[in-house]
C-alpha cells in the first residue's frame, strides 16, 4: 500500500467500516466496562448508522455524514452528554478491542489509533477532577 492509500481503503473500504462499528458496539454492549456509556446512546441503531458514515469520510471514504448533516461539529452535538476522562476511557476500550478483532496490519492499526485517540479526547466536555476529586 502507498503512503496516498486511505485509512478507509486500508480498513477494508464501506465492508470493513461497517465490521469496525459492527464490532465497536457489539463490544459496548457487552463490555461491563462500557456499562455507564452504553445508556448514553438512546437508540443504538441510529448511533451505529451516524458512526458508519462519520468514519467513512473522515478515513478518508465517501463523506456521507457531511452528505446528510452537514459539518460533524462532533463536539457541539456531544454537548449534552456528560463525557468526562472515564467516559473517554470506556469508549477508548470498546474500540481498541473492535479494531483487534480486524486482525489488522500494526502501521494500520497504529495509524488509527494517532487520529481515534486525540478524536476520543477531544470530545470530553467534562473537568477532571483534582487529586482531592474536586473539579479545578
């Protein structure tokens, strides 16, 4: 594969994006670690279906969220859910786990986690708290 070749294209194109959500929720469901997160998505097919198509553009595929909403403005439309340091953790360890079962090659797997990692950070709206658990 050349440096030009997508992450969407390495994943498996649209089949291998819909494995790694497929499986990402999947591990949310099943995962006690993921317990406090999963009520946090009220309907699961509607949340598989939006994670499909926001991956699928920004790995480099069709832009089919963009398509239907416009600019994912990820942070704002995740703003009235409260997703602090654990919730980050928890959602972190669901897809960690979804993208081992792809058997992927390590530059891929790598290369995913360099932009799914600061992605999963970005999206927390909560302080975290101080060593006396109070938030600064």
């Amino acid at each position: 594969m050349t440096d030009e070749t997508t992450l969407y294209e390495q994943l498996g194109g649209e089949a291998g994006i819909r494995q790694l959500v497929t499986e990402f929720y999947d591990e949310m469901e099943r995962n006690p670690d993921a317990a406090a997160i999963l009520p946090l998505h009220a309907n699961l097919e509607d949340a598989r279906q939006k994670l499909f198509e926001y991956f699928s553009g920004w790995l480099g595929g069709p832009p089919l969220y963009t398509s239907k909403y416009g600019h994912p403005r990820l942070r704002a439309r995740h703003m009235h859910v409260p997703i602090g340091v654990e919730e980050r953790d928890a959602w972190l360890i669901c897809m960690v786990n979804a993208l081992k079962t792809m058997n992927l090659e390590e530059p891929v797997l790598l290369a995913l986690l360099e932009r799914i990692v600061p992605l999963a950070d970005h999206m927390r709206n909560q302080a975290q708290p101080n060593a006396e658990g109070n938030a600064p």
